[in-house]
C-alpha cells in the first residue's frame, strides 16, 4: 500500500543522510514538497529546535500513522 506525503506528515528516514549526519529511523516532519520525488524535512528535538532540514528522496522515507490503517 503506497501512502502519499504531503506536507506536515511526521516521516522517519528509511537510510542514513551522512552529508546531513542523520541516521536510519530518525523521525522529521514535512515541510515542503521541493519536486516530483524530493521532500523538505526538519528534524528537531524534544524542545521543537530545528537540528537539521534537508532536502530527502521520496524512497528515503517511510510515513508514520497513528492511527488505524485497514491492511491491503
């Protein structure tokens, strides 16, 4: 089931950004949709201050839900 991301969607990163120094599984949120398949994401920390924002692929990403979702 693919889910599409738009933007304020929290996302977790599905590999490591070294140029970035962020890793797999850190979470960021969506802010911008930069083109077809590229996505602005801030990542912060527990007080809300920004530590990075980047430009990440569509296939780096994985959207979290905290919700229900009815499998396929």
């Amino acid at each position: 089931m693919n889910f599409e991301i738009k933007e304020l969607d929290v996302v977790a990163l599905l590999r490591d950004q070294p140029e970035a120094e962020l890793v797999k599984g850190q979470v960021g949120t969506v802010v911008e949709k930069l083109g077809e398949t590229t996505y602005e994401v801030e990542f912060s920390d527990d007080d809300g201050r920004a530590y990075a924002i980047c430009a990440i692929k569509e296939e780096d990403l994985m959207v979290l839900h905290y919700a229900q979702i009815e499998a396929a």
